[in-house]
C-alpha cells in the first residue's frame, strides 16, 4: 500500500493478557497463562479500512498448567504477526518466534503445539487457509504436562 493513501496508524497496548483455560486438546484442562504485554498497530486505508496489523509481544512467558494437578512448564511466548489484507480479497499472514497453538495450525491435529520459528499462510476471501508453510518446529506439549 502507497504510503500517500494510509490513515495514521492505531496503537493499541495491552499490558496483561487474560488466562485462558484450554480443553480438548490434551486428555486434562490446561490453564495457560502469559505474562508481559502485547502491542497491536494497526494500518487503515483513506476510507478507514484496516489493512495491516503487526502485532508483538516482547518478553513475554507462557506458564501451561495441568488443572487436574499434572505437571507446570513456563516457556518463552515473545515474537511477532504480522497480518496484511491483499487486493484480491484474501489474507496474508506471518508468525514469528514462540507461542502456543491449539489445535495443530497444519494438521488439525489436538494439542498444545508449541511454536519455536515462523509460521506464513494465506486465507482467501472467506476465510479458509490456501497456503500455509512452517519454518522451524512444532511440538506438543500435551506429553510434558500429563
């Protein structure tokens, strides 16, 4: 986009994020809980349409906690997206560093998949992934917190 035809960005910081108690994904509820903040700015267009957003979380832990008294793991949750609207309608978007998944961003596939790299997909129009690609690992910590 034209830097001629862009509204002034919107800078939205978030400085605690709320727990979140994930089920179906592993065999127990897991409460995940992040600490640090998240920073969303937003680019629009001259009519005010939102066409960019990046968002980081710099610093940030993510503490996974199996709620039927399993195991407790706190891991690095610091990185950055960023999410672009195309011409066509679709989607790009781009994942970059630590962070949690549920259920698996490529198969599907239950768990608490862990993100050590990048993650690039495409979304058409109505909202379903054309593309994705992974650069680095996933892993599920399911295993670690039984």
């Amino acid at each position: 986009m034209p830097v001629a035809t862009a509204g002034k960005p919107i800078r939205e910081v978030n400085p605690n994020q709320q727990d979140m108690l994930i089920t179906g994904q592993c065999a127990f509820p897991v409460l995940a809980h992040i600490q640090g903040r998240e920073i969303l700015t937003t680019f629009t267009n001259k009519a005010g349409d939102p066409v960019k957003q990046l968002g980081v979380f710099p610093g940030n832990t993510l503490t996974l906690t199996n709620r039927n008294g399993g195991e407790s793991i706190t891991l690095p949750a610091n990185g950055s997206f960023q999410l672009r609207a195309l011409a066509d309608g679709s989607v790009a978007m781009r994942i970059t560093g630590h962070g949690p998944f549920f259920p698996n961003p490529i198969t599907g596939q239950p768990g608490l998949w862990y993100l050590s790299g990048q993650i690039a997909a495409t979304f058409d129009a109505q909202e379903n992934m054309t593309s994705i690609d992974l650069m680095g690992n996933l892993v599920n910590l399911c295993p670690r917190l039984a």
